[in-house]
C-alpha cells in the first residue's frame, strides 16, 4: 500500500475490538512518538483518556501537546496524521477527537488526540450516528476548494485531491488552494482553535504525495478566495 492508498483507505473509527496491537506495530509506534515533537503515547501507564462513550475498545491514544492556536502547532498535526497513515498501512484505525483533555502527569494543553485500535468488524450505533452526523464520507468537490491560474493545476493535481479527503473539525474542509505554475498558494476559510490542526494534517497530505518543494511566505499571493485568509505557499524546487 503506497501513501495515496492509505490516504483513501482512511476513515474515522470509532468502534474497536479491544485487542492489543501487534507487538511489532506498538513497537514501531512507540518510536514514531518518541521521534517526532510534541506528541505523547497515552495507554495503561500514563490513563485514559475519556470520551463520553463515543469511543469504544480503544487501546491507546496519540496526545497532540501544546498550543493548537499557534502556526507552528500545523507540524505537530502534521507528523500526528502521518503516523496516523502509517499505521492504516499496518490496519490499525483511528479518530482524530479535539476538545480539553489531561493526561495524569501533564500540564501542558492537550487540544487533540487521536484514539487507536484494531478496528471492529460492526460499528456500533452512536458509531454510526456519529458518522452521519458529520458526514464523514462527504468531501466538497475538487472545484470548490481549489483554483488554478490559465496553467492549469498540472501535477498538483492528485496532491490536492489527497488534501481534499483530509479529515477535519466536524468535517468543515476548511483548506483552500490556488496553483499559479510551479507555485500553490494555501488559504483557510476558518479561524479558531481547530484551524491549524486542520490544516496541518490537510498540508501534510498534499507534501506527502506532491513533488520535492518548500514551504513559504508569499505576500503577492492573490485574493482568489474572498472568504480566507492566505496561510503559505509552496514553491517546487
């Protein structure tokens, strides 16, 4: 399975079975966490983290630390939802929960966490009440969310339907895009809590599948989108 697949293979789970997982995938987890910047492993010895009973058989949880309203907060999102595609490689599901949480021992905010688990075969019915509530399956069509200048979107074309399938706060697909040649510039239609998350797991879609480039700050990108405020823009190497 290469990264576009896990892409679309990824949903939002909410029932699990209650099995551990795997020793080798916990093992390869465990050093994902410990390698990337403010994310912590949260299973039997640092608690639980509740959740109302939305959740079910969940064996660990991804705890994103820090504060979620910084632009900085975008990378931690970002390297989050990349664990969160390798293990669908690996079958494991997930779900991305924002809210307050704490953790025993933690005092730093926790903004998000992503609950983990070998995922059940049924889904249970606040599971599917949940799904359709948010509308999970749905996604704004590719003309909604994305521009391109007379060029055309060229090979930015798939990078950008894999950040339109990104999940986001209550499905709103906040992420806005306009191609101007060898450049993209990033806009976002939100401004709250959620919205540097949202968008750093969407932006992290589109480097993972897009060509070799960088990230910056372009103050002539244009107004294409009356409704948002322009983020970054990548540049192709």
């Amino acid at each position: 399975m290469n990264i576009s697949e896990a892409i679309r293979k990824r949903h939002s789970c909410r029932s699990f079975t209650g099995e551990a997982m795997p020793e080798d995938i916990a093992d390869g987890l465990r050093k994902r966490i410990t390698s990337a910047d403010g994310l912590m492993l949260i299973d039997g010895s640092n608690g639980r983290v509740g959740t109302y009973g939305i959740v079910s058989g969940s064996v660990c949880s991804i705890a994103l630390v820090g504060d979620g309203t910084k632009p900085e907060f975008m990378k931690t999102a970002g390297d989050a939802e990349e664990i969160v595609l390798w293990l669908t490689e690996q079958g494991i599901g997930s779900v991305w929960l924002g809210g307050t949480f704490k953790v025993s021992g933690v005092e730093e905010h926790i903004p998000a966490v992503i609950a983990l688990g070998v995922p059940a075969k049924k889904m249970r019915l606040v599971d599917r009440i949940m799904h359709r509530a948010i509308s999970s399956d749905t996604r704004k069509p590719f003309d909604e969310l994305f521009k391109a200048s007379a060029g055309g979107f060229g090979e930015y074309r798939e990078p950008l339907e894999m950040m339109r399938l990104a999940p986001s706060a209550k499905n709103v697909q906040p992420w806005r895009a306009y191609v101007d040649g060898d450049t993209v510039h990033f806009y976002s239609t939100t401004d709250n809590r959620y919205t540097y998350i949202d968008m750093g797991i969407a932006l992290r879609h589109f480097t993972l599948t897009t060509p070799a480039g960088i990230f910056v700050d372009d103050t002539s990108a244009p107004a294409v989108f009356p409704a948002a405020r322009y983020l970054t823009s990548w540049k192709k190497k």
